[in-house]
C-alpha cells in the first residue's frame, strides 16, 4: 500500500464451497501513516500526476489559476522551435504555477511542505534543483525569490521560518530563445546556522512580483559532510582553445585546493583529464580542441580527503578560425537562428520582450514580404529595432559577427552581398558600417573600417559589396557588420560572405601640393608591407572622369611631381601600384581632388584681364591671386 492514502474495505462471507456469498458489508476507510524520514532522504515527486500525500501543499490566494501542482514537461514554441524542460529524474516535476497574480495584491502564500523530518539540524543541508519563469507577457524576468525554510506545522503558513532566500539572480532562468532544452540548477542550502525545532522543510515561492513561476524537482535532506563539494561552477570565458572558470566554496570549508576533471561531452569522472588549482575565482583550462562540447567537475582536497564532485557544468569553445578561402552561404544554420562559428550579438536590457527578440537570424525561402536567399534557401534578416527600449545605442550593440579569420591583415579582402527588401514608412538603409573586433561577444571591441552609403539606391536587389582592407593594420580577428543608427526600424538581408586575399594592395591617404606653376606633388600610402611595388600608375583628369578617359602617367617613385597642368583649374587622380608580371596591377585607390592655383614668383601682373565689377560680387574677383588689405593705416 501507499503511504499516506486513505482505502477502503468491504467484507463478504463465503458460505460454502459451491459459491454462496453474504452481501458486501458497507464501506469502512483507513488511512496508511506517513512515517517521519532522517538523513538521508530523497524525493523526486514520482506520485502518479499528483503531489505525495506525505506532502502538503498550501496555496493561500483569490486566485483560482495560482497553484502547486507536477508536470511531466512544460514547453514554449519559439520560432517554430520548443523549448522544453524535462524532469531531472524520473517522470515529474513540481511547478509552482503564478501566472496571472496580481501584483498589487497581497503576496500569496504559495508554499511545499516536506514530509515530517525527525533530524532537522545545524549538521545538515537541503539541494534542491531550480529554474524560474516569468510567466506573464511582462516586458521583464523574473523577479520574485524562492524561500527555504522550516515550519512546525505543515498546515500553517504562520509557523514558516526562514533558513535562505534563494535570489532571482542566483537562478537558471527559462529563456525561450536561448536553448532547445533548458538547463536545471542545483542550489544547496546550508543549515549551519539553524537553531530551531521544526519538523518540516517548506519550499515557498516569494510571489514578490506578478508572473513568477518556478519548476522544483529532486529535494534531498542530507548530513554536511566533512568535505563539501564545490558549488556552481561557472565559465566565465570561452576562447577557441582553453576557457576560464569559477566555482563557490560552502563558508565553513576550508580545502586546501581543488581538482577539475574535464573530458568531451558525455564522459565519466575517472576517465577525463584532471588539472589542479588553489583559486576558486579564476582558473584557465588550457590545451582545448576548437568548436567542441566539454563537461567538466570540480571536488575540494581537503587534505585528508577529498570531496564528491561538483555538479556537471559545460561549455563549447569558440571555432578556432578560417583561412583565406572560406565561403558562407548560411546553408547549414537552422532557421531562426546563427550558429557554425558566427555571431548575432544582441543587447542585453533586462527585458525578456527586447532580448527576445530576433534581431539578427537566419531566415529560409518559405518568410513572407521577404525575397528569396540569393544562393540556396537561407540568408541572414537583419533587423535595426530602432524602437528598442535602447534607442540610438540598439545599432552599435547589434551586430553580426564572423567567425574568426586567421591572419587578418592588410592583403585580405571580403565580399558581402547585401539587399534591402523592405520599403520601410521608417527609412531606407543609408549606412551599413563593417568594422573588425578583437572579441565577438564584446560589441565595444568594434572599430569601424568601411562604412557603405549607398544601400538605398539597391532596395530589392541583390548587390555585392568587396571591403578591401589595404589600410587595415590592427590585430582584431573578427569582422562585425552594424545598421548605423540613422537607418531607424530598418530589415537588410546578408548572404554569401567570402574572405579571401590581395596579392596587389590598393594605395591609400592620397595627397597633393602644388609646388610650382603648373607643378604638383602627388604622394600616397603604399600598403604593399610584404614586397615594395616596380612601380605605380597616375590617371589623372577634371573632376569625376571615368577610369580609362584620364591621362596615364607611370610613376617610380613617391612622392612624384609631374608639370604642365593648367593655372585655375581643378583635377583629380588615382593611383594603383604595379607589383610584379605575376601579381599584376593592383585595383585603382579612391580619387583625390586637387586645384592648381596662381602662378610662383616670378612673375607679371597688369590687372587688365580681371572685371574691376566683380570686387563687389560676394565671390570676390574669379582666379584674384592678390589679397585686398581694407584697414585704414594713421600718418
């Protein structure tokens, strides 16, 4: 029979062997006894779709829909994905369902009560796994406390005394939009400092806020052993090749250093690799391979022994990296989402409604109002929600970013293909800005390199853009692509990103002085930093003439001076260098204008040729090399 449960009983005589039966008596009850429990015990709420009758359940509300009840999963479906939470064992868990209390209210008393517990003392601890949920259509996360506690008696809200409080920061909370199945966190209470007599250990929800859920499963009552386990271990960074990590320490501990075992996704402890330390706040993992799913454990050497092993924590490394070469057409990324090694970096305020939010994703042929991927079924939607809660700060925090690009320098190149296929009431995309970063999680590591202009004036079309990085001379090693702010709510779609190289560099900073009459000083950057160049081309011509219209000159040196322009008359030029027969010509630099003033001494000058009415004009006398003094001189 089932602890505490109440059966009934009927009795019939049989009265002889042919089959005579007296009728039933009526009905009598009994109940079977909950018999009080010690150290250790465990529960993990198995009690077929109902709470254990050796527990008991006190919801104090006007609420009808608020209650404490077990669940076999709970999902929420997010861009066509759910996102689903699974019992840590066995086929329930406990949820503590708030939804639609009213914050102004009086707090409710929601609360758990254990079965009775005969040795509720200063030597023992409570762990219990944890996640939170806000569970209304609040802007925010949730911001209600879990209290763990003890009561004398298991009906009575008013005999609730508190041991700790556990802190909505201090949760693994449920993110509809961060991972397919959702991670629990074990949270171990400590009795040390517990004083009292109680005989029950109560669970109770803070109902601080409107909306706050809580799934609880696997309560464990347990002595404090002599060595305790480290707690929460945590990542703090992940590179592509080693991770940094931290843990907590129970406060009456006191080890002497710890182990970390880790090993690929799915190993047992005894067959990892173990490494040692004696700094819970700050230890390196090192000598990692790129783009693969760890699990680590951490246990104390208290010296004479050590502790069990922490809970399991995980991480991935970054991907270690693409050389000249690599292609991206965004085939492989599920829709709704970026993954294989790029970035959608979003901002991160606070508010579940705006973190949600899919700012940046990959999206497949199937999206409505929005064209066809240009190559295959996926392209990158990229969204400037101008309407953030951030306002101008959104752009800058929102950026896609590459995987990493090995050997990024000045003889690289990339090619991104752009469309705007939206006609937004809001703006057209007059600036996309493409930078390099030194740390794809860290939007302020952005330093801008190229900013395109003219992305309007290709609404609904396909356009590709080459970033030529011949005056690129930082370390970063990552390229992030931001909406400036001026865009406001606009959509720009991405796909087909090359990285590949230069073998030629395009000339850069160009200047010029005019030397003499009809004399100028032409002079550059070369970015060829691996082989000089033989030589350079000029083209020069009248402002905004077309590649090939202009006049050709063959430059060996810089600066180069060349003569025979025409006083009063403006120009512009372009340079490209020449490096080898088998590198060739590099692509032609940006134009730079320029304007041949008036003649160098010595000279002749009669005034006959200037219109004397124009000194009155607000231009001034056309092409007057001689300066007016107007102030009046005393004898």
């Amino acid at each position: 029979m089932l602890e505490g449960t109440e059966y009934g009983i009927q009795v019939r005589a049989k009265c002889d062997v042919e089959g005579l039966y007296s009728d039933w008596t009526e009905v009598s009850t009994f109940s079977t006894t909950c018999l009080p429990v010690e150290a250790y015990y465990f529960e993990s709420f198995e009690f077929e779709n109902a709470i254990s009758p050796c527990w008991t359940k006190i919801v104090e509300t006007d609420n009808t829909i608020t209650n404490i009840y077990p669940v076999e999963e709970f999902a929420v479906n997010y861009n066509g994905v759910d996102r689903t939470v699974y019992p840590v064992t066995g086929n329930q868990f406990i949820k503590f369902a708030n939804n639609f209390d009213n914050s102004t209210d009086p707090s409710d008393n929601l609360l758990l009560v254990s079965r009775e517990i005969l040795d509720i003392n200063s030597d023992k601890r409570v762990r219990i796994h944890l996640i939170s949920r806000q569970g209304t259509t609040s802007l925010l996360y949730n911001r209600s406390s879990l209290h763990i506690g003890t009561m004398s008696d298991p009906n009575d809200s008013s005999t609730f005394n508190l041991v700790q409080t556990i802190t909505p920061e201090e949760m693994n909370e449920y993110k509809a939009y961060e991972v397919d199945v959702v991670d629990w966190k074990e949270h171990t209470i400590y009795f040390n400092n517990y004083t009292g007599n109680d005989s029950y250990i109560a669970i109770k929800h803070g109902d601080e806020f409107v909306g706050s859920e809580f799934f609880v499963d696997d309560f464990k009552f347990e002595a404090i052993p002599e060595c305790t386990e480290p707690l929460y271990p945590i990542v703090l960074d992940e590179r592509y090749d080693a991770v940094d990590v931290s843990w907590e320490a129970y406060e009456n501990s006191n080890p002497i250093g710890w182990e970390i075992e880790y090993g690929f996704s799915g190993f047992e402890t005894g067959n990892g690799t173990i490494i040692t330390s004696n700094d819970s706040s700050f230890t390196t993992i090192p000598s990692l391979l790129e783009d693969t799913e760890y699990d680590f454990y951490i246990r104390a050497n208290c010296g004479s022994a050590f502790s069990n092993w922490s809970v399991k924590q995980t991480f991935k490394t970054k991907c270690g990296g693409f050389e000249v070469g690599y292609q991206e057409s965004f085939e492989n990324h599920p829709t709704g989402f970026i993954e294989h090694c790029w970035t959608g970096l979003l901002p991160q305020v606070g508010s579940s409604y705006w973190d949600e939010i899919a700012q940046i994703r990959v999206y497949d042929n199937s999206a409505i109002y929005t064209p066809d991927a240009l190559t295959g079924e996926h392209a990158i939607w990229f969204l400037n929600e101008s309407n953030h809660s951030l306002n101008d700060a959104i752009s800058e925090e929102t950026i896609l970013v590459s995987p990493r690009l090995v050997d990024l320098n000045n003889y690289k190149k990339e090619n991104i293909i752009l469309d705007d296929p939206i006609s937004s009431v809001y703006a057209s995309p007059t600036e996309v800005i493409v930078g390099t970063m030194t740390d794809p999680d860290d939007y302020t590591t952005f330093t801008p390199y190229f900013t395109i202009t003219n992305a309007a004036e290709n609404e609904d079309t396909w356009t590709q853009y080459e970033i030529d990085l011949s005056n690129y001379y930082f370390k970063d090693e990552y390229i992030g692509i931001r909406q400036a702010s001026i865009n406001e709510r606009q959509v720009i779609l991405f796909d087909d990103f090359e990285y590949s190289e230069n073998s030629c560099i395009i000339p850069t900073d160009l200047e010029a002085t005019q030397s003499d009459s009809g004399e100028i000083t032409l002079a550059w950057q070369d970015n060829n930093t691996q082989q000089a160049p033989q030589n350079w081309e000029i083209e020069y011509g009248p402002i905004d003439f077309n590649i090939g219209e202009g006049t050709v000159v063959q430059a060996n040196s810089n600066p180069f001076v060349f003569d025979g322009l025409s006083t009063f008359t403006n120009y512009e030029y372009r340079v490209r260098a020449y490096c080898s027969a088998e590198d060739g010509y590099s692509d032609w630099s940006v134009p730079y204008a320029f304007s041949m003033t008036c003649e160098s001494a010595p000279f002749y000058e009669d005034f006959d040729s200037y219109n004397a009415s124009d000194q009155n004009s607000s231009n001034g006398i056309p092409n007057f090399c001689w300066t007016r003094n107007d102030r009046s001189v005393s004898d």
